[in-house]
C-alpha cells in the first residue's frame, strides 16, 4: 500500500476515525525511521560485496545456498549476528614475472597451499593455536575462469564456527 492509499478518505469513516488512522500512520512512519537510524540499537548494515573485495575483519552471513562458485559474500557489522570473519588473504606465489601470465595451478594445488597458509594465519588473528581453538576455518579458492582473468590470485581465509552465530568479532579472542 502506498502512501497515498492511505490519504483517501472513504465515505464511510467519521472524521474522528481518519485523525486517529492518522495519528498512528504518523507514529509508524516516524517509529520506522526511528529505527533505521540505529536509535534502538540495531545497526542493520548489510552489504553485499564481491568476493574479490572481502578483507581481514569482514563478518559473514553463511550463504544459504551451495554453488559451485561463489562470487558475492554478505558483510554484516560483526555486532549483527554471523557465521563467519574473514581473517587472511593469501597470495598463491608466483615466480617473478609471470603474476599475469601464469596457468591455473589447479584446485589441488590451491587447497594444499589454503591448507598451510590459513593455518599459519590462524594463530595470528584469532590469538590462540587452532589446535586449541574452538573455531574452524575454512576458505575460497581463486577460480580457474579469475584467475584467467587475471583479477583472481588470493585464496580468503576463512573462520567459521559450529553452526552457533556471533555477535562479536573473533579477532585476539583467543577463543
């Protein structure tokens, strides 16, 4: 219903009616906007960000659904409740000269070097050994058609719980 919907006046209605229609369409529109600028607390924003533009820090709504390729992450203040934190960002190496030019690895290749090198990164960010951690990680590999392009080399770190959502960030939570 839009609101000029609820400006007609039907034929039917007193006048006292109509005022208190209008006083509680003020009150809602005015307790709506209230509410979108964070007065009760609740900072609502979510953003949608390509997976080539996540960074350390970033908090992630699990995706729903299970593709083969990922190419869009859902970023929410990490005061809202998430799954995930993006903590690291690993370059596969290449030799000088050929970051450009280089063929796909291949997707053993590039979970071998996830394996090692978002393990290294874990103790950094989280403060505590992953064996001694009640977290996970996981990661997204470059894929063979970004890094054809020539715009996909980083493997994105990933730290992922239980199931069970966070509302904080696991950074030196030494969880």
């Amino acid at each position: 219903m839009t609101p000029r919907d609820l400006t007609r006046r039907p034929e039917v209605r007193s006048s006292a009616v109509l005022r208190t229609v209008g006083v509680v369409v003020t009150a809602s529109v005015a307790l709506g906007a209230l509410a979108g600028c964070s007065f009760f607390g609740k900072n609502d924003k979510t953003t949608t960000v390509s997976v080539l533009k996540a960074k350390p820090g970033d908090c992630l709504v699990a995706p729903t659904a299970i593709t083969a390729e990922v190419t869009n992450l859902t970023v929410v203040p990490c005061s809202q409740p998430h799954e995930q934190e993006v903590y690291a960002l690993a370059t596969y190496p290449l030799p000088a000269g050929t970051e450009k030019t280089a063929a796909y690895p291949g997707e053993a290749v590039l979970k071998a070097f996830a394996d090692g090198a978002c393990l290294g990164a874990f103790a950094g960010y989280v403060g505590s050994d992953y064996r001694d951690s009640s977290l996970f990680f996981t990661y997204l590999l470059p894929s063979a058609r970004g890094w054809q392009a020539g715009d996909d080399r980083d493997v994105t770190c990933v730290i992922t719980t239980t199931g069970a959502k966070r509302t904080s960030s696991v950074k030196g939570s030494k969880l």
